[in-house]
C-alpha cells in the first residue's frame, strides 16, 4: 500500500475536502467526498499499519433491512430500531438525528460491498445478533483495508504520520490546520470533516473524571484516539454534547494490553460463577442478566473496587460454557489455592465461596435462559446460573476496566454541520463517527451501532463537505 509523505503531497495547495482521521467514518466522508467530485485529503495520525483506529477492531455493524438475506437472518425495521435504540439509552437521545440514522443505515450493505467490504454468513453464538447486525468477513481490519484501498483508487490523498494538533478558522472561510509536532505544518481547504474518534487514549483527560483510578485503566483501542481534534474545535467555540464523565468500559482480562488489545481481551465466564474484589468479597449480582447485555456496565463496575481489581472465579463445570480466553486462567485444586494464586486472602475468600455455596438453592441450570438457579439468604443475590463453586480444577481470571470509547463529542445537525455555542452552524466544518455519537448516544450502548453512526453520518459529512466546497 503506498503511503504518501508530507513532501509528496502538495501542502501549498487549497484542498476542498480534508478530512481528520482515517478510521471508518472518516473513510466514509472521504470516499463519498471524492466520489461528489472534490479533492480529498485524510490526514492521519497513525503509521499505515496502525491506521483504522478503533474501526479496525470492529466485528459488526447494525443496519434496517426489510428482510433476511445471506448474512442477517431475518427483518430488522425502523420501530424495533428505535426501541432497542430508546431502551439502551433510557432516551436520552436526538430523535431526529437518531432516526436519520436508522432510515440512512437502509443502504449501506449494498454501499459497503460497493466499496469493497465481504459479510461472512450468519452464524449461531455471535451474541445473538445475527437477525440485527452484519459481520465483517475477517472483522474491521479486513473492512478497513478494502476501503482504505478504494478510498486511493479513487483518487483520496492519505497522509500518514499526520497527527493534527490545531485547527482555525480564517477570515476568508477557509480552515487551516496544523498537522505535526516537531516541523509542524499547516494544511488548509474549504471544508473540513472531523472524524478523529472520541479522547479515550488521554488517560490524563480521563483523570479529570475518574482520579488517579485511571491508572489502572486499559484502553480497548487505538493509543491515537487522543481526542486533540475534539479539544481544538470545543477550544474553538464548537458546542459540546455527551457527559464527559460516561464511556463505554467493559471488564476484560487485567493481563490485556494497555492500548490496543482490542476484542479478544473481553472474558465471558463471569455470569457462570461469582466475581470477587481485592477483599475477597462480591460485590455485584453476577447473574443479573445474559452477559452480553451486561458486559458493558461491568467496566464501571470494576472501576468502582478497590485498586480497580475483580476477580472472576468458576468451577470445572463451566469451563466450556463461554468463548475460550484469549489468557489462560489461573488454575488451583482448591479456593484456599487459587487465593495464594491470586494474591488473595485465603481465609476471606473460602468465607465467601462457603458463604456462597450455602446460599445456592436448586434449580434447572441453563446457559442459554435466564435460569431458576439463585441464591437465597445473602446480602447480594446472585439471580441466575448460581451453582456451587465445588468442583475442582477452579479457574480464575483477573478483571480491569477497559475502556472502549467515550461520549463526549460535538453537537451536530443533520447535515453533520458542527453547531458552535450561539447555536449556528458552521457552514463548512461537519464531523461524523464517534466524535459525535454523543448526540444520538446519551447513555448505553447498542451494539454494532458505533459503525452505524460513522458510516451513515460519515457518508453525509462527506457529501455536504463536498458541496459546499465545490459549489
Ligand atoms: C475492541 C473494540 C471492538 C468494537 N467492536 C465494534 C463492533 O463490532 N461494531 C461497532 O459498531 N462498533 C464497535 N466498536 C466501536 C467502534 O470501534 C467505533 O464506534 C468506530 O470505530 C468509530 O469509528 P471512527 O471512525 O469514529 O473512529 P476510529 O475508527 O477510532 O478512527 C479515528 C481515527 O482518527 C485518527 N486520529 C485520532 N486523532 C487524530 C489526530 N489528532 N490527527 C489525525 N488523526 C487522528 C486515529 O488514528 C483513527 O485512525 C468497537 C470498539 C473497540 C475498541
């Protein structure tokens, strides 16, 4: 894949289209801006083969369909949409712009295999998800570079090693933009999309929030995702949205990377047994609800223990119940044993799994409902697939939060146009993916609707960017 450098691509010129980050709704714009007859150039902060941001982690992406085809199961329609989309966010959503979403996501099986995605078909175990949402035949990465290689056929100028540290407005309308640190260099056109992803890579950003239990953060994604260009256009008047205090963080397996391990680090064992602190105590119903829907709190949870630490432990009986892990599990013959495995103290942790066992009242176990299998008689129940922890080997595996993007973003309309704190629009400045989720993701989480939002707001930014700066 040839990338360019700065020398090669002309600086000196006025482009018409430029567009902040290479991740899939900046491809989107970029690609559709192109195809609308402008000059296009992405300007990207990673080296080619970190390029995709977190798109390139990315296994699915929810559309409306009208009915079934060789990779979704069944009919998706705009109502049930809107109801999954209200219920995750308890409403705290733009309607109008998240309707839009959902009518605009109508076309875009077609548009993605247009520009070069593969779905595979659907299969059983993808978390439930097969009638909603189309995966990515070899996940975001294969998606990315597909587009990646239709965005240059086209004829869009991709400018790697390009982080952007600044971005003003000149009196003229044009926007200039300033990429590099060491020999920084200004960039201008007519119209510039921001698609640089949300700040969660700035764990100093997120200390604002959450204290020094940043520290023992881990981020799912990229390490670019600096949030630099959001700070420049919130510094520059545009009109913030979302709670800067909310992210999206799942538990995922402490041993995982600090940035990037993207989603083989998430573990699925901790509805099957009991989740433990650095206390040896539990301290949420494990057995809540079918883990895929709870998952994502669970991030917040952790980040809320001591030392930000958890622990999930289960039995021989439900080893083979989940997806594998990615990181083998500690294994011990006895609880006594895998509290000195774990760093645990011994005698709390017995306590409480004897506690536990006690508490656990017979039932029918079943993985795949939620199951009569409770506890009965603690402070904290555990509601479903509450069985003893009895029978050894015991497996164990530690839990961090990890964080996979945050809400915070630039209030848009919907031409994608950047609303500025008087209200108004700017006329040439648009942003697209999940810089601006945040208007139509208040809270919660849907999930395969993040590629949803960059793909359906990236194709329009790119469009209007266009326009404006041709006619
Ligand atoms: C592990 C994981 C799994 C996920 N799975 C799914 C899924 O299956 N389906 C789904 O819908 N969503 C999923 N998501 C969420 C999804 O990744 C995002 O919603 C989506 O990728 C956002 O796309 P984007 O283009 O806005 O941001 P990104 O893909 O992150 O792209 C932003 C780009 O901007 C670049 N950039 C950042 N700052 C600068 C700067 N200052 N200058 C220049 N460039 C900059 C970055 O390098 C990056 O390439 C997942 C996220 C993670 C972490």
């Amino acid at each position: 894949m040839r990338s360019y450098s700065s020398n090669e691509v002309d600086l000196s010129r006025v482009f018409d289209v430029v567009v902040l980050g290479g991740g899939n709704a900046g491809l989107c714009a970029a690609m559709t801006a192109r195809e609308e007859g402008a000059q296009v150039l992405m300007l990207e902060s990673s080296p080619p083969e970190f390029r995709g941001g977190n798109s390139r982690h990315t296994r699915n992406l929810r559309y409306l369909h009208e009915a079934g085809n060789d990779h979704l199961t069944g009919a998706y329609l705009e109502d049930e949409f809107w109801e999954d989309l209200l219920r995750v966010t308890g409403g705290r959503t733009n309607e109008q712009l998240a309707r839009l979403t959902i009518r605009q996501s109508g076309d875009l099986g077609s548009w993605m295999v247009r520009h070069g995605a593969h779905f595979q078909t659907a299969m059983r175990g993808t978390l439930h998800l097969s009638r909603t949402n189309a995966f990515f035949l070899g996940g975001g990465k294969a998606l990315i570079n597909a587009y990646y290689a239709t965005a240059k056929d086209e004829g869009v100028e991709i400018l790697y090693n390009a982080e952007v540290q600044d971005v003003g407005f000149e009196e003229n309308e044009l926007v200039s933009v300033i990429i590099g640190k060491d020999d920084p260099k200004r960039v201008r056109c007519k119209s510039l999309v921001a698609a640089a992803g949300g700040f969660q890579a700035d764990l100093e950003w997120h200390k604002q929030y959450w204290g020094e239990a940043t520290d023992n953060f881990i981020v799912r994604g990229t390490p670019y995702d600096t949030g630099k260009v959001l700070k420049a256009l919130l510094e520059k008047g545009a009109k913030p949205v979302g709670d800067p205090r909310q992210c999206h963080a799942v538990a995922i397996d402490a041993r995982a990377p600090k940035y990037d391990g993207g989603i083989v680090t998430r573990l699925d064992c901790v509805s099957f047994g009991i989740a433990v602190n650095r206390n040896a105590e539990r301290f949420y119903d494990e057995g809540e609800d079918f883990w895929p829907k709870r998952y994502a709190i669970w991030g917040r949870i952790v980040a809320g223990q001591p030392d930000q630490i958890a622990y999930s432990l289960i039995d021989s009986k439900s080893i083979d119940l989940f997806m594998p892990s990615v990181f083998p599990p500690v294994t011990a013959n006895s609880i006594r044993e895998m509290a000195v495995k774990l760093g645990l103290d011994p005698t709390a942790l017995e306590r409480t799994v004897n506690e536990f066992n006690r508490a656990v009242r017979p039932g029918n176990f079943d993985p795949n409902a939620l199951d009569d299998c409770r506890t009965e008689g603690l402070e904290l129940v555990k509601s479903h697939w509450a069985r003893p922890l009895d029978t050894p080997p015991f497996y164990g595996y530690p839990l961090r939060p990890g964080i996979t993007f945050t809400y915070l973003g630039l209030t848009v309309n919907e031409r994608a146009q950047v609303i500025m704190n008087d209200d108004q629009p700017k006329p040439n400045i648009f942003a697209a993916g999940e810089i601006m989720s945040g208007n139509i993701l208040g809270q919660g989480y849907l999930a395969g609707f993040g590629m949803t939002i960059g793909s359906v707001f990236g194709r329009i930014a790119g469009k209007e960017a266009a326009r404006h700066a041709i006619h």
